[in-house]
C-alpha cells in the first residue's frame, strides 16, 4: 500500500496510488481531489505522465491528515 498526503489548495487529502507514474515529492498533479473513489490525474510538467489513485478522503487540516495517514499505515 503506497498511500500520500497531497495539499489541495488550503487542504489535504489522503490518496493511495494504483499505478501509473510512481508520484515523487514535489509533483504537481493534475484532476480532481474532491470526490471519493478511483480518480486519475496528469501531471502539471509532462500531461504524458499519469497515475492512478483512490482518494480516501479529502478536505483535510493537515494534522487531521497525517493522523489518517498514521492509522492506516499503523
């Protein structure tokens, strides 16, 4: 399970990675982080890259964020 923090703006969400382009830190991603399920996004320097992920949930303070990220890896 690869699971990732993303900032949205002024939030968080939880995302896990299903294939595509291994995400490093620093990407910028391209889609939609405002619905839960499967979502696919570009990246914002090559619309040729892209990755699969399930966004577990979204809309996050990031202390809210990282204590999810805590749970589900714990």
């Amino acid at each position: 399970m690869r699971l990732f923090i993303v900032q949205t703006g002024s939030d968080y969400a939880l995302l896990e990675w299903f294939g595509g382009h291994d995400p490093d830190k620093g990407d910028v991603l391209i889609g939609d982080f405002k619905h839960f399920g499967f979502r696919d996004f570009t990246y914002r320097n090559d619309e040729d890259r892209t990755s699969r992920f399930y966004i577990d949930d979204y809309g996050l303070s990031k202390s809210t964020a990282m204590e999810k990220l805590i749970e589900k890896c714990g």
